[in-house]
C-alpha cells in the first residue's frame, strides 16, 4: 500500500511542477507592457483595500476573479474598467 502511496504522490507532485511552471508562463504571456494579470494581494493593494473586502466585492460580482491552480488573480483591464480608466 505505502507503493501506491508514493506513486500517487510522486505524480500529484509533478502534477502541481507542471501547473506551476504553465502558471508562470501564463503569466508572462500577459504582461508585455507591465503586469496585466494581478493576484489578490497586489489588487487589494492597488485598491487599497484588505483581501476580506476584495473577496466580498468577488461574491457580489464587482469584481470577476481568474481561478487558475487554485489562485485566484484579476485582470488590470477589468480593474481598471471598474475604476473607469480603460482606455
């Protein structure tokens, strides 16, 4: 038994490496001109809000999250279209 143990978790470790390393590379494929995908800490933080207000305006839908890997991020667009600076 402990076999299939390290066996399922050896391929949940390189499950998570794999998404890991997309997630990275995501991430760059969005900020040619400065950072366009945000997660929830640099958005409370450009807010100037905490993340339990953050959250809240997610549930009320004010702001739309990003799930991905199980992190959430927000896109500057959508933040700045709340803010009404898209251009």
């Amino acid at each position: 038994m402990d076999y299939f143990k390290d066996f399922f978790k050896k391929i949940e470790d390189l499950i998570d490496d794999k998404l890991n390393q997309f997630e990275c590379k995501l991430a760059e494929m969005y900020k040619p001109e400065g950072k366009e995908i945000m997660t929830r800490a640099e958005t409370a933080e450009y807010f100037g809000v905490s993340l339990g207000t953050l959250n809240n305006w997610s549930k009320s839908g004010i702001l739309v999250p990003i799930d991905f890997g199980g992190r959430v991020y927000y896109t500057r667009n959508e933040i700045q279209a709340k803010l009404g600076l898209a251009s």
